[in-house]
C-alpha cells in the first residue's frame, strides 16, 4: 500500500470521528493513525467500525503529553497532521478553565513542535469562529475580522491559532489555520444543542433553551467540514486561514421548532432558562476565500442535514443512550449548549 499517513488528533470525537470515517472512504491508499486521549467526549463506538482495517491505528494519549507526542511522531513516518484535539464546551471551560489552557495551548504547542523537527508537509489547525467573538445583526466573520474572544474557551483556541501561526512566521512550517461554524449531525455528544433537542424530545423531556433563545449560529453539516479540510488539506496555501460556515443562520428557538416538528413533538417541552454568563448575540461566517480560492461549496441545507441527523440518532438510540449518564453528570450544564463543536 502507497499512500500518505495522516495524524488526526481528538478523531474519537464528533467532528474528528466523522472526518476519519470520511477520509477513509475517499483516499484508501492512506493511513490515519488517531491521537485520542479518550475523555468524556472521545468515544471509542464511534470509530469501532474502523478496526479491523489496516491503514487505521489508535492511539490512546494526550496531546499536551509532549513525551507521547514524540513518540507517536518517532513510530510513524507522519506526513499530515489534522488537528481536532481540543476542549470545547463553553460551559465546562467557565467552570474550569486551566484544563482548557493545558490542552488547546499546551497541548497545541508540542504538536507544532514535534511536527516542525519531523517536516511534516502540512499542518491543518482546526479551530472555530468563536475565535471572533460576537457579532451585532449585521455583517459576517471574515478571514481578517480581529481575534475577540469572550470565554475561556474561545480565548484558548485563540491562542492556540496564534501558536500555530507563529510557527509559519518563525518556523516556515507549513500551517493551515480553518475556524468553522457551528457543526452538527452523526455522532455528536449529547450535551450540544442538536443532539440535546433529538435526545430529550425523544425522551418527552423538557427542552431548556438559554435566555429568550434568540442566539444565532451559522450551521454547518459536519460532512461538509470534512470535504471543506480535505479541500484545504490538498489545495490550501500555508500561512493562510480559511472560514467554514454552512450559510444556514438560525436562532436557536428555531433550531429547536424545527426538531420538534421534524420528529412530531409538540412545542410545549420548550422550557427558557437563565443565559448563561458572557453568550455570543450571533456567529456568522463568510466562507467566500474557501470557495473561491479552493472550489469548496457545502452541499447540504439546513432543513436536508436536520433530517439526516434526526434520521441517524432515530438509528442508533444504543449509542446515544450510552452516553446520557456522562452528559448527565456536567452540573454546569444547565441548558443545551450552542457553542461550535470542534472536536
């Protein structure tokens, strides 16, 4: 077999699951080896499928463990790294935001720099738009729009952008930065706001919906991330940022109507709770560079991706109900969460 190896970093997660899965499909000559460290939201159901392959390895470690990292870089001959490992829930990061330093700083920090001793060819930094900060009603995030993030979390990622762009300027490592929006569909871990909707209204359970659910995302169905990476992977210019958004804004009262409806259950379980502290109005991306520069369109609708999603979690109730003792035990997690998932 001749091919490239890839290291993807988080690929037990939602978005890193999905785009192992999808990379396979498309490039069978090569190899992924996955970096996963296996915490609440590494599920290793989501990639089980994938084991008996020969060109798919595991491997369980942390990325901010710079001894780990070196060594997987050692066993492999990597060529690629794609760079989804990180913390990612708002909530989590308020409550506890050393965590989320340790590993989208750190953690990002002996990625870059093993990859920079090794001459990997490309480093894909995946990140998200909340890296902005918020939006008013008008206008959209574009590539030079300023770096304003308003929680630990998205301050995390966003020094972690600026590590790995530091490593162009000073290094010349070939580095790749994506900030997308919101994603959403297969294998996402019930305490977002998709899945959260999907799962309790299936459950008939009250729906609680931050403030007076007037927050707006740009929706992004996660196999459209994938092709979007996998357009940067191969054609994206080094030192460059490339915005990933669906072009679907909605505010979350209408994400959650169109659930109910899609699944045929009454409007009646929405229940509005207190905002939560330092919530972005709006998100909204312009993914025009991508299109134009690389060729990349999305290729599903809200309304299209929603019903797939609904469809796939109707499909594998096994695997969501496994997982609602975890999502469960987030006692910060008090309405369903809204931010972008980028593992």
């Amino acid at each position: 077999m001749t091919g490239r190896t890839l290291l993807v970093t988080g690929g037990m997660g939602f978005i890193g699951s999905n785009f192992v899965h999808y990379w396979l499909a498309h490039h069978s000559k090569d190899r992924i080896v996955n970096l996963d460290a296996l915490t609440y939201a590494g599920n290793p159901d989501n990639t089980a499928s994938l084991e008996h392959l020969p060109n798919y390895r595991l491997v369980q470690g942390d990325i901010a463990d710079v001894q780990c990292v070196q060594r997987v870089f050692q066993e492999e001959a990597i060529d690629i790294v794609v760079h989804f490992a990180a913390e990612s829930h708002v909530d989590r990061s308020i409550a506890d935001p050393q965590l989320f330093v340790r590993t989208n700083v750190l953690g990002t920090q002996s990625l870059l720099e093993e990859a920079r001793r090794q001459g990997v060819s490309k480093f894909v930094h995946v990140s998200t738009d909340e890296v902005y900060g918020t939006l008013g009603k008008e206008g959209l995030f574009t590539e030079s729009t300023p770096l304003a993030p308003n929680s630990p979390y998205s301050a995390s990622k966003a020094g972690s952008d600026l590590l790995a762009r530091a490593y162009y300027e000073t290094y010349s490592l070939p580095v790749v930065i994506t900030r997308c929006s919101n994603n959403y569909g297969p294998y996402q871990f019930p305490e977002k706001l998709i899945p959260t909707i999907i799962t309790r209204a299936l459950q008939n359970q009250r729906i609680p919906v931050y403030g007076d659910g007037l927050n707006i995302r740009d929706w992004l169905y996660v196999e459209d991330h994938c092709s979007a990476i996998e357009c940067v992977i191969q054609s994206g210019t080094p030192g460059h940022v490339y915005n990933i958004g669906g072009g679907n804004e909605r505010t979350n009262l209408e994400i959650v109507r169109t659930i109910l409806a899609e699944i045929g259950k009454p409007e009646s379980l929405i229940e509005f709770v207190a905002d939560r502290l330092g919530h972005d109005l709006r998100y909204a991306i312009d993914a025009g560079k991508l299109q134009h520069e690389l060729g990349w369109r999305p290729r599903y609708k809200l309304e299209q991706g929603l019903k797939l999603t609904v469809a796939w979690y109707l499909e594998h109730e096994a695997w969501w109900r496994k997982l609602l003792p975890q999502a469960a035990s987030n006692k910060v997690l008090n309405a369903a969460a809204d931010e972008g998932d980028v593992l």
